[in-house]
C-alpha cells in the first residue's frame, strides 16, 4: 500500500475521525511554497482509505489512523515538490524504469527464481494497487531522496563511528540471538537417481561394496571419489561439500532426514554406509563437527565466512545510525520548507 512521499516518517497513532461535514472537492488544506495548492477533502480521505488499509493488513487497528496526520503528510510531499522543482531537482522516466528493474530482480534474488514482466506486474498490483500507482510511489521516492542528498549532504555525508562500549553493549543485549547449531564439514561420494531402477539398483550395489572396501582398509575414500562419484563440483575436492547446519530447512527439505541423520551420527574421520537421498546414494565423511554453543564477539559468524560477530554488530550499528541520520535530515529539511511555505489548513476535525 502506497505511503506517500515521506514513508511513514510520522506515526499515525491517534483516534480515528470520520472525514464528514466538508464537501467531497473542498479544500482540506493549501499548500504555497512556489505556487497555491489545494488538497482537497476527497484527496485526504482517499489517502486515509489507504493508511487504514496498509494498517489493517499488517494486524493494526485503522482506527487508529488520524485524519489530521495524514492531511500533514500529504502537506509535506506537496512541500517537497514544490521545493524539489524550485532547486532543480528531476526525477526522469529512466531513473523510474531502473529502479522499477532493481525491484524485480530484488524480488527474483529472494525468491530465488526468475518472474516474467507479467508475473512481476501481478505481485505489484496485489500489493500496491496498480503498476502505474508502484511506479508514481517510486518517482515520489526517488525525489525526496535527490532533494535530500542535495540538500542534506554536509550532515549525511558525516563520518559515523561506533564505540567499542556501543557493541559490547549491543552485544549483551542479544547474546542469545548470536548461536552457532550443530554443524558438519562432509565429503561424499555420490551417484544420483536416473530413471531406470534396474540402474538405480545397480549403482547402490556398486557403493554398497565400495563401502565395504573403505571401512576394511583396501580402498582409500579419496581414491573411491575419483573412481565412482558423479558429482563434478566436488570430485576435484576429494569429495568436499563444505558445512552443513542442523537448522538448513532448504537443505534438508531437498536432501531428506536419512542424509541428515547420518551426517550428524557418524563420527569425525568415518565414513558412513550407504546414504539414499532424496536425489541419490551417497557414501559420507565427515571431516568435521562444532556442537551447538553461544558464539561469541570474535567468533565467526558460520564456518563459512570470515565475519566475525564484532564485525557484524559493527555493521548493524552503522547502518542504523546512517538511517538515524537519513530521518533527521528529512524531518528537518520539512522543517525549513514548513518555514518558507504558506500552510492553511481548512480541515477540522
């Protein structure tokens, strides 16, 4: 649901009010900064529907959406506006037409598949009301943040700096939030699933034995990857296919819970009998084993980076001062168009 040029920077927290007793194209408000706007009754209450609305859908209560802050709201993107045009600032269809393919391959990133242009227009119109609404809320975006960082630049541009105090305290406040799971490092070897199952029941034969040959001592595991696995990446790594946590959902919803449970079962060093997957027979090593444990400020995060948990609370804390920042040069270039402008409102609850 569309917010406006401002996004939700004033909470609507007060009791709602039925817009009653003005005529549907009277004016609520007018705004002059460069030239006499309205902002007719019909405009506010179109804009309240659709606070109400984003509320409820988000579990609130729309009562609770105040008329009167919303009206301001709807003064303070006309503010801007009108102050953008007088400073020069431009919002052109292109800038609108990548952003617009920023959002989708976002979207795609997620989702982890690809959404023909239809298919994105659907999930924007289930959402926002129309491609054509999506887009003018991506212009409306677009505008407040050229104008801000033009105006603005001298205090977003300053340098943020954490102190080592901020992240120890940040730190104990949601120590429990920063654990490790249980976690294994495997090598396999691996023959997949083909159609036939006369093949099929050949190839789990075939490592039944190659099994057999490793735990005896006749065959080295490394020597069985090279000779039997069908899995290309790892065979080149001696089998090697890194981490895997207990708490990996995605991974056990396409491996199954037999590879999971034999994962975590076998010892570091041994190697397992055959494993059938939900793709394939496999043979496990595990190479290594972390028990589940509280991290802490210069662990790292997961066996497969290198940041460590100081590193991320570093991160975390900057980018919500830079929003800190980001918010107060809004409010406060709305302060200096408030000043210049020329506000009437007409609107009474």
């Amino acid at each position: 649901m569309r917010k406006g040029l401002l996004l939700g920077l004033v909470i609507i927290c007060a009791v709602n009010l039925a817009l009653t007793g003005a005529a549907i194209g009277a004016p609520a408000a007018t705004v002059k900064l460069t030239k006499t706007v309205p902002i007719t009754v019909a405009d506010l209450e179109s804009e309240v529907r659709q606070y109400q609305e984003s509320t409820r859908l988000s579990g609130g209560d729309p009562t609770t959406v105040d008329p009167l802050q919303v009206l301001n709201l709807l003064i303070n993107n006309e503010l801007f506006r009108q102050g953008a045009a007088r400073d020069g600032i431009k919002i052109t269809d292109q800038m609108i037409d990548s952003a617009y393919a920023n959002q989708k391959a976002s979207l795609e990133a997620s989702y982890g598949q690809r959404f023909t242009d239809e298919q994105f227009a659907q999930v924007i119109t289930s959402n926002f009301g129309s491609v054509a609404d999506y887009r003018t809320m991506i212009g409306e975006q677009l505008l407040v943040d050229a104008y801000v960082r033009q105006k603005k630049s001298a205090d977003l541009n300053k340098k943020i700096e954490v102190a080592d105090s901020e992240v120890t305290s940040f730190y104990r406040k949601n120590r429990t939030q920063f654990i490790s799971p249980e976690t294994v490092k495997l090598s396999h070897i691996y023959i997949p699933f083909v159609d036939s199952d006369t093949t099929n029941r050949a190839n789990k034969a075939t490592l039944e034995d190659v099994a057999r040959r490793i735990k005896s001592g006749s065959l080295s595991f490394e020597k069985a990857v090279v000779e039997y696995s069908q899995d290309a990446q790892s065979k080149s790594k001696a089998g090697d296919i890194g981490w895997l946590t207990m708490d990996n959902k995605d991974a056990q919803a396409g491996l199954g819970d037999a590879f999971f449970d034999a994962a975590f079962s076998t010892d570091v060093g041994s190697t397992s009998d055959v494993v059938t997957s939900l793709t394939g027979y496999h043979i496990l090593k595990v190479l290594a084993y972390n028990e589940t444990k509280i991290l802490g400020l210069d662990d790292v995060i997961s066996p497969n980076t290198t940041m460590t948990i100081r590193q991320y609370i570093v991160e975390e804390l900057t980018q919500a001062k830079a929003q800190e920042l980001y918010v107060k040069a809004i409010n406060d270039l709305v302060a200096e168009l408030r000043k210049s402008a020329t506000v009437n409102i007409l609107y009474k609850k």
